[in-house]
C-alpha cells in the first residue's frame, strides 16, 4: 500500500503544496492472502494429509527484496508444523498405559486384507479366546492325517449301513408287492371269476390277454382261490395284504353257505383291527352272515354302528340294510318309514348306493311317495341319429 500524507497550512504562512510519501510500506503475511482451494477442486478427501500445493501469489521484486524476515520464519515453521501433522497421521503413535507423551512410539502394523483369507495366517491379539469351533476343526483334520486307516474303516462302515438300510427297504418293497399280487389274484378269481366251456379252443387264436379270470369249471375256480390265499397266508402271513385277505377268506365262506364260519371271521377281524380303513366291509359281512340265519333283530343291531351320522360315508347303503332287514322280519311300516327317511336324505333323481333299490321297494309298498324321474335331455326319443331307441 501507498500511504499519502496531506500538508495542513499553518496560520499566519503560505499554504504548501501536498506532498506525497511514495516509499513503500512494509508488506505483511496477512495482506498476502493464498488462494484457497476447494476439496472437489483438489481431488483429496483431506487437504491437511499431504504438502501445501497452493500458489502463491507472485510479489513484485522490490516487496520480494524488502520484505520482513520474521513473516519468512513464520511460513517455515507453519510448514514444518503441517508436515509433522501429516507424519503422525501416516503412522499413528500407540500409547502404553502409564507413559508419558514423549515415551509412545510407532503402533504395531496389521496385514491389510486379502482376497484369500484362507491363505493369511495371523496371530491373535492378546486377551482374544480363540473360536472352539475352529480349534475342533483342526484337531479333527489333524487326527484324520494322523489315522488315515481309521478314517477310511469308518467311511466303509458307514457305506455298509447305508447300502443295506436301501436294500432292506427295497427287499420290503419287493416283498409287499409279491404279496399284493397273490391278495389281488386271489379277489379277482373270487369276485370275477368266470367258468367257460371249451376255454382253450376259444382263445387259441387270441393275441391280447383276457379281461377278466375266466376257467373251465367251478372246481378249477375254487383251486384258483384257495391256491392264491395259502400262499399268501404262507409267504407273508403278518402282512397288511393278508389281514385284507380275511375278508376274502369269509367272503368265500358266506358265498358257500357256511354262515356260521362267515359271522366268526367276520367278528375276529372286527375285533382284531378295529380301525382298519376296510372295517364297513367287515361289518357289512357280518350283517349279511347273521341275514342268512335269519336273525334279524342280530343283524339290525349290527346294522346301528353302520350309520353313524347324517351325511356320513356309508349312511345310504346301511338305510338300505336296515329298510330290507326290517321288511324280511314282517315289519313293512317300519321299513317304510327307513324308506322315505332314505329319499329325503338322498334325492332318489341323485346318484347314491341304493337308490335304485329303495325306488323299486317304494313303488311297491307306496308307489304315491315316489317321484317322477327326470325326463332324458334328449326327449322321449332317444338319441335316433345314434340308431339307439328311447
């Protein structure tokens, strides 16, 4: 800066002219101000970790000559200042407990982290338990180097187990359907089984099997049954297919007449297998052997435990039971009523067990009570264009 001074007239004397002082005036830190520079401008996150790069601002040569040597000392020792502030954050002093400032020295460097830190083998900091289950890992892999003839016994014993747990379980497979094959032999020759004359001269030119059992005599039939159900009862006699073959077995004895025989094995596999999934079969055969004695109040007691609730499965075949059992004993009011409690549980113009049946008893006993039946989509006609009549 220029300073001028001004020349005030005196009183009594001439004015002077003004007089200007053109000497330079000492030049401080503070009328030179550095540029400042910005972080994005810079491109470091932190200005004061690395050397002053500012510019400064270049001086005339007569200020640069003239300048004071105390604002020189004070730029040197604020660059020795930033240049120890740096240094200690490159390499951060650690302290000791119970030390003084002028006794810390360097921290202890750390492996920076890798990308395989399987391959980075480091000590533990004191006072760091190590992990259990990383210790345990490693004394197993150690054991496994030092014992390889153990380790391998164990991996065969435990193959052998797997291997016969699947061939057990897949013998047991082979097993169940060995029986099952003889268990469905045996009821398809007993429930469809079909004598026909001179069989082997009418299907010696067939080339696909037969869809039904079908023998040459009643005898050969019976043999068929019996055949099948021995062997079951031999191969595999606690099998879930032979207890199912009971009811086979009192099946047969029923069809033969022998109901005596037909009520004990029906009421031994009640007794036996009292929730088995075929238990209203067993039930419905012990109604049916205590029919053919012609105990009928014995026969509608067994029928109760048959109907269990409205809407249940099998409620409309035990209504039947319970109407034809109550008609053969004489009680044709009683079996009317069972009739039309059947109708108005299942409408006789739906598909049930018995509806059929129950129509044709109505139609005797009541023929008013009976419904019409639903005329065909088709008319009375019958489908005429099929060739098929009404």
């Amino acid at each position: 800066m220029v300073a001028s001074r001004l020349v005030i007239p005196q009183p009594g004397g001439h004015a002077q002219a003004p007089s200007v002082d053109t000497s330079p005036s000492p030049v401080s830190d503070d009328d030179v101000k550095e540029p400042e520079t910005s972080e994005s401008e810079a491109g470091e996150p932190d200005e004061a970790s690395r050397p002053s790069r500012r510019r400064r601002r270049k001086r005339p040569a007569d200020a640069e000559a003239k300048g004071d040597a105390s604002s020189e000392g004070a730029d040197a020792a604020k660059a020795e200042g930033e240049g120890k502030a740096a240094l200690a954050r490159i390499e951060p002093v650690k302290k000791v407990a119970g030390a003084s400032d002028d006794d810390a020295g360097p921290a202890e460097r750390r492996d920076l982290p890798k990308w395989n830190r399987a391959r980075v083998k480091r000590k533990a900091p004191k006072g760091e338990e190590e992990d259990a289950f990383q210790t345990t890992v490693r004394k197993a892999g150690r054991g496994i180097l030092q014992h390889p003839a153990a380790v391998i016994g164990l991996i065969v014993v435990a193959a052998g187990i797997g291997a016969g747990a699947y061939a057990w379980s897949q013998a047991g497979e082979a097993d169940r359907a060995k029986s099952t094959t003889l268990l469905s032999t045996a009821a398809a020759y007993e429930a469809r089984g079909q004598v026909v004359e001179d069989l082997a001269e009418q299907t010696a030119d067939r080339k696909r099997p037969l869809s039904r059992p079908y023998v040459e005599s009643e005898e050969e039939l019976r043999q068929k049954v019996d055949a099948a159900l021995a062997d079951l009862e031999a191969k595999d006699p606690d099998s879930p297919a032979n207890e199912v073959a009971d009811l086979v077995r009192a099946a047969r004895l029923a069809r033969a007449s022998d109901f005596e025989a037909a009520e004990k094995a029906y009421r031994s596999f009640i007794k036996r297998l009292p929730g088995h999934h075929l238990l209203f079969m067993a039930r419905e055969g012990l109604v049916l052997a205590l029919e053919g004695q012609e105990r009928w109040d014995d026969a509608l007691a067994e029928v109760e435990p048959m109907l269990g609730q409205e809407g249940d499965f099998y409620r409309d075949q035990a209504l039947w039971h319970r109407g034809r059992l109550l008609e053969a004993a004489g009680r044709s009011d009683e079996a009317l009523e069972v009739y039309k409690q059947y109708m108005a549980e299942y409408p006789l113009d739906r598909s049930s067990l018995a509806a059929d049946q129950v129509r044709a008893r109505l139609e005797e006993l009541d023929p008013a009570s009976v419904p019409a039946l639903p005329e065909s989509p088709m008319g009375m006609g019958g489908l005429g264009g099929l060739g098929i009549g009404p």
